[in-house]
C-alpha cells in the first residue's frame, strides 16, 4: 500500500468510528441514509467558505491588533469557532423540516454528521499537505474527536430545541437554539487558543480540557439515547380539549336515601373541540411506551 493510501484512511478512519457509534445509539429508529449523507457532504463543503472567512478575520485583525495575544484572542475565541461552529450549524439545520427529525436523539445523529463531515475534509488537507504519520495519528486523538464533541452538544441542545418549539414554549426553543451554536463555539475556542499559546501550561491544561469534553460528551450521548423523546406533534403545540361534568354530584343526604342501585355515577364526557383546534393536535398518536421528558440536561 502506497504512503498516499495510508495516510488517506488514516485521516479518514477516526470519523468512520465516531459516526458508527453514535448510530448504533440511535435506538429508537434509523435515520435515512440519504439524509444523513446529506448532512455529511454539507458539512465537508463548509471547509470551503469556514476557510474564507477566517481568511478575512485574519486580515482584519492583524490590522487592528497590535500584540500577539490580542490576536489569538481574537481569532482563535471569535473568529474561528464562529466561522467553523456557525457553518457545521447551518449545515445540520437542513433536517430541520425533515420528517425524519422526529425524536431529541436524532439532533445529535445529524449534529456529529455536519461536524465529522467537516473535520473528515479538513483532516485530509492538513494530513495529505502534510504528508505526515505523526500529525494523521495526533489529529485522530485531539482534533477529530474534538469536532466530534462540538457536533454532539449542537445537535443535543437543538434537539432539545425542536422538542419544545413541538410543544409550544417557544422561550426555551430560542434559549436552546443559542445554546447549539454557543456552546460548541466556548468548547472549540478554548480548544484553539490552549494550542496557540506558547505557554506549556495553558496547552496541556488544552489538552485536559479535551479529554473531559470527550468523556462528557460519551456521557450526554449515552443519556439521551436511553431518554430518547418524540417531539410529540411536529411544530404544533400539543392542545388538550377541555372537560366538563354533564351531571351535577349528588348531594350526601340525598344519596344515603336512595338505593345503590339507583344511584347514577356522575357522567363526564368531552366537549366538541372547536375547529380551530384541529390543526394543534398531534400529528401522530403519542407512544404508550415513551419515557417521560428527562429536563435534566
């Protein structure tokens, strides 16, 4: 097998194995395979565009910033993660009105596509420019699993997102939708700047860092694959009809006087649901078998 071979699976391999257990996870019912290519492809073709705008991020700030740390500040906290995380975001967004995005868990499914699909294709530029073993093996142990991270908190927080648009509380809909881009953004940009630094112990307390986001990332992916939750309704918010008794109660001294027999139960039923709720009512009937919402997140 030639050089170009290897290091090409090598730069390739640690994304095959993060997206293969992520999907075994997703228990409730597969995604589309079309879907998730999709979402795969779309995030390997925001390199292009992520790498624009650093590009003139870059620019600007080397001529507004005269010291080297304003700099990696600046680039490597703003400038980066917002290019990389608000793209990978944009890209997982196609499935937002896809009947197939219908439980929490499916956010992280397509959340990790956008995002392996973009560390697959820049994994292949820095691996084959390169033209390194040692830098193929150390991105497939920090950088990959690092874009892994980022893509399994933006598709857990927008699944969380949807869920609630689903129900009606469109407030934690938003505060959802802003932690999807947010967090990512902190978790890569400290990322980039711990490898900046040209102190040792910032780059080593980076390296921790990715260790922890990794193991609390295998813990949140685990988590929400055993409380996986329907969005119950799609983007209706779920309407109970209302209830009133037809019968008044029977008064205690009225009905110590009358026989078990005769005496009647008061009766409940359902009154008629006006026709403009029909169209707030859940689109499909709610799993008896799902769990109850885990807000524990």
């Amino acid at each position: 097998m030639k050089m170009t071979d290897i290091l090409i699976w090598l730069a390739i391999l640690p994304s095959a194995v993060l997206i293969g257990r992520v999907l075994r996870l997703d228990k409730v019912e597969g995604e589309p395979i079309g879907l998730l290519v999709r979402t795969f492809l779309l995030g390997c073709l925001t390199c292009f565009p992520a790498s624009i705008l650093e590009s003139i991020g870059d620019n600007l700030l080397m001529g507004l910033v005269s010291t080297r740390l304003g700099y990696s500040l600046g680039m490597y906290l703003v400038v980066v993660p917002l290019a990389e995380e608000g793209l990978k975001y944009l890209a997982m967004r196609n499935v937002r009105k896809n009947p197939a995005f219908n439980y929490t868990f499916d956010g992280i499914v397509y959340g990790v596509m956008a995002s392996l699909g973009f560390a697959t294709l820049e994994n292949l530029f820095y691996v084959l420019g390169l033209f390194d073993v040692g830098v193929a093996v150390a991105r497939a142990f920090l950088s990959v699993p690092l874009h892994c991270v980022c893509g399994v908190f933006m598709g857990y927080y927008y699944g969380i997102a949807h869920r609630h648009k689903a129900l009606g509380n469109q407030s934690q809909a938003r505060a959802n939708s802003v932690l999807a881009l947010l967090v990512p953004m902190i978790i890569h940009g400290l990322y980039d700047f711990s490898l900046d630094t040209e102190d040792s112990l910032i780059t080593l307390a980076g390296f921790a860092f990715t260790v922890v986001m990794f193991l609390l990332a295998i813990n949140r992916v685990r988590t929400s694959s055993r409380n996986d939750e329907a969005f119950w309704g799609g983007y209706q918010p779920v309407v109970a009809p209302m209830m009133s008794p037809t019968a008044a109660p029977v008064a205690p001294s009225v009905a110590a006087s009358v026989s078990p027999t005769a005496v009647q139960q008061p009766q409940q039923e359902w009154q008629p649901v006006p026709d403009e709720w029909q169209s707030q009512q859940p689109a499909a009937p709610i799993d008896d078998q799902s769990r109850s919402f885990n807000n524990k997140w």
